[in-house]
C-alpha cells in the first residue's frame, strides 16, 4: 500500500495517541514470567505483539484475550521451558533480542530468527558474547553477528561486559539475570538509550527485582528472582504523539490537541517537547492535554541519543527551522529498522533540502521542501516522518509501501485526515 500526501494547511482537531510499544512488551514478558495471573489492559497490539505472545506461549505461558484490549497472562514463575519450534521475531528488534536472554535461561537449545532486517542491520554480537561470559551458550549461525540464533542455557550469573550504544541487549541481560542461579554484575562500556534501560529498570523494580544501577554503567541483578503476577495498563506512546505535533508546528495555520499522555511518564521521547520549545514551537499542556500550534522556528544543536526514534522527525524540524539544526550522538540509528540517517538524508534531499550527513547524524539548512516519490525502506518510524514532511511541502509525494506503519500507530492515517491532512492510501 503507497501513501499519498499532499500540503496541508490548517490542521485542526485531536489526535489519541496509540499505547506504547515498549512499556506493551516489558508489561507482557515481566507477566510472563511472574507467578499466577496478571491482566495487561490496552497494549500496542501490532505484528511484533503477535510475535511476541506466540513466543512467549513457546516459552510456556499461557495468554488470552478478553474483550476491550485485555490480556490474560498465566505466567511461568520463572520456570520457562525450551520452545519446540524456530522462534520467528519478524521484524522486531526487541523481541529478538530480548527473547535470546530469556532462551538463555531454559536447559535446551532455542533458534531464532527474523526478517531480512534482523538477519542483516540488527547486530547481536554483543549479546551472544555477553550470555557466554555468563554460563550460557550462544552463536550467530553465520558467523556474522546477526539472526538466525541459537541459544542454550542455563544463564548462571558471573560478571561480563557489554557495548551499550544500543539499549536493547542491556535491557535483554538485566530482564534475564534476574532469573540466574547466582548474582550477575553487568559493565556497559559506551551506555546510550538510556531512557529504554530505565524503562526496564521501572518493570524491573516494580516486580521487586534487586538491581542497582551506578550511572548505566555497571548493574548488579541479585539472581534467583521471583515475583507475583500484577494487573496494568500501558501508558499512551509520547514517540508517536510527536507526529501530530510536529505536524502541527511546521504547517500553517494548524493547532492539534492531544489528550491523555501522562508527563510523570518514563518515556524518554517526551524530552522532545521541551527541545521543540527550544526550538520556538508553540506547544503548551492545558488541563492535560497537549496544544500544538503552526510556530517559527530556529535550528539548533541537538544531542538524540536520549530520544533516538525522534532523530528522523527532528530532520524534518531542522528543515523547517530558521539557520542550521545540527543533530548529534544519533549512530545507533544507522543500525534499526534501516540506516535511518541515510535514508533521511536521501529522502530529505529527494524534497529539495540542504542536507549534510556524518558519521553520528546530520546537518539540516531550513528548506523549501518539494514534493518527492519516496520509500518506505520498510521502516514504520520513515512512514510518518515522511508524511509530516510532506504535509509541510510545496506540492504532493508519494510514500511507498507504508504497511509497516502498523507497527508503532496503525490509525495515524485516519487519524490525520480526520484533522483535515490531504491524505489517501493507495
């Protein structure tokens, strides 16, 4: 399915944002392994959730859905049992790598594997050398560092050391240390993503999981962990909320409202509010909703790494902005659903823009964007950058393939047109 965008002045209305993938899956793998019962409420369900509940059904859980967006989960108390089949993660970086820890922790041997994504752009190296230094065993089958997996435990706990530019494999060994025989002490050499680690710590230290944390640094996770099954409800997602809102700022004459997303959140995209402020933008919270209005902007400096998924919609800000917008610290986003700093510089120069790239980000010159022929590189995040850029161009563009979109906020169409985007599907 292609996505036709065409400029769109005087956006009006409210927007719902979804629920937040990333609290949606530690929700379902900490209930997963609790002890009896516990009830997730509204989660981001999408192709990677699905994947997730087959998997950690294979892990031995059992999981059913009630009406209203309610999931049963019966968990496993820790005692999680060797999958009998290939574990396919499609395209979702963190069930593959959060899912190679937790195999570590059963007797057998687990396989996993995914799109050409995850079997190419995702490395995994890290992790599989960590659960190594940790009494498991673990190897990439082509010897490359990426999917297909295999995986055979038990996890014993010890001490090892880790690359943590990417938050993942971090968040993947502390979630599966807390099930270790013995304590484990983690040392993560270049910590990045951190807000994503203190997600993990919150579900951690909710459950009552022992962890201490000195400056992302190093962790020591007790071992042996054991925790009752709980009743929640996952928060609205501050990552997507920004589409609308940056829409919002960089077309004329448009002002969005979003209700509902909570501040004491521990997102780390809603930092970016405060950086769009920085910026210029016009964007209060009344009564708890979030107002975004048309705004002029200047560029400037940003650091991403604390709100790495924002890193290809501040592009489209920069381009947008007055001056020059430099953004920094944003390597890791070469290595996600696709090279996100390539591809958004190749789009943003196909929409006319003045556009530098480097090794760690970009340097974005305020442009007059045009309309462009555009693809998706499969990357659901690309999708709705695109179409906000597009919505701030002269004339209309095309994105390709947009199914992807489903992943992270799969009404975000009819929702945009609902506040007056010239928007179609195709």
């Amino acid at each position: 399915m292609n996505l036709l965008v065409g400029p769109s002045p005087n956006l009006r209305g409210t927007v719902k944002a979804p629920p937040n993938k990333s609290h949606s899956f530690r929700a379902l793998i900490m209930a997963a392994l609790a002890e009896g019962a516990s009830k997730i409420t509204d989660p981001m369900v999408s192709n990677d959730w699905m994947h997730g509940l087959e998997a950690m059904e294979m892990f031995g859980a059992r999981i059913e859905p009630r009406a209203g967006n309610v999931w049963d989960i019966q968990g496993t108390g820790g005692a999680l049992r060797t999958p009998e089949d290939i574990l396919n993660c499609g395209n979702s970086g963190i069930i593959l790598r959060f899912f190679t820890a937790l195999a570590a922790c059963c007797e057998g041997y687990t396989v996993l594997t995914g799109d050409e994504s995850l079997r190419h752009i995702r490395p995994c190296q890290p992790l599989v050398d960590a659960l190594n230094h940790l009494g498991a065993w673990a190897v990439s089958t082509k010897g490359d560092g990426h999917a297909p997996l295999v995986v055979r435990g038990k996890l014993t706990g010890g001490r090892a050391e880790i690359d943590g530019m990417d938050s993942q494999p971090v968040s993947a060994l502390l979630i599966a240390s807390s099930l270790a025989s013995s304590p484990t002490e983690l040392t993560v050499h270049r910590p990045g993503e951190k807000p994503w680690v203190g997600m993990t710590l919150h579900w951690l230290n909710r459950c009552g999981v022992e962890v201490s944390n000195q400056e992302y640094q190093v962790y020591r996770v007790r071992g042996g962990s054991g925790w009752k099954g709980f009743d929640c409800r996952i928060p609205l997602d501050w990552s997507a909320a920004m589409y609308p809102i940056v829409a919002a700022v960089v077309t004329p004459d448009s002002e969005i409202h979003l209700p509902g997303l909570d501040p004491a959140d521990v997102q780390g995209d809603k930092a970016v509010l405060n950086v769009l402020r920085r910026m210029g933008a016009d964007i209060e919270t009344v009564d708890g909703t979030i107002r975004a209005r048309s705004s002029r902007l200047t560029g400037m400096e940003i650091d991403c790494n604390d709100f790495i998924d924002q890193f290809m919609l501040l592009a489209v800000v920069g381009a947008c902005a007055e001056g020059r917008t430099v953004l920094t610290n944003a390597e890791i986003c070469r290595n996600k659903e696709c090279d996100r700093i390539r591809q958004t510089c190749q789009a943003l120069r196909a929409m006319g823009a003045e556009v530098e790239e480097r090794d760690d980000g970009l340097v974005i010159q305020k442009s007059l964007l045009r309309g462009a022929r555009l693809s998706s590189a499969a990357d659901h995040r690309m999708v709705m950058t695109l179409a906000v850029a597009a919505m701030a161009a002269r004339n209309p563009t095309l994105i390709t393939d947009i199914d992807c979109i489903k992943k992270t906020f799969p009404n975000f169409v009819e929702q945009m047109q609902a506040v007056g985007c010239d928007m179609q599907t195709q």
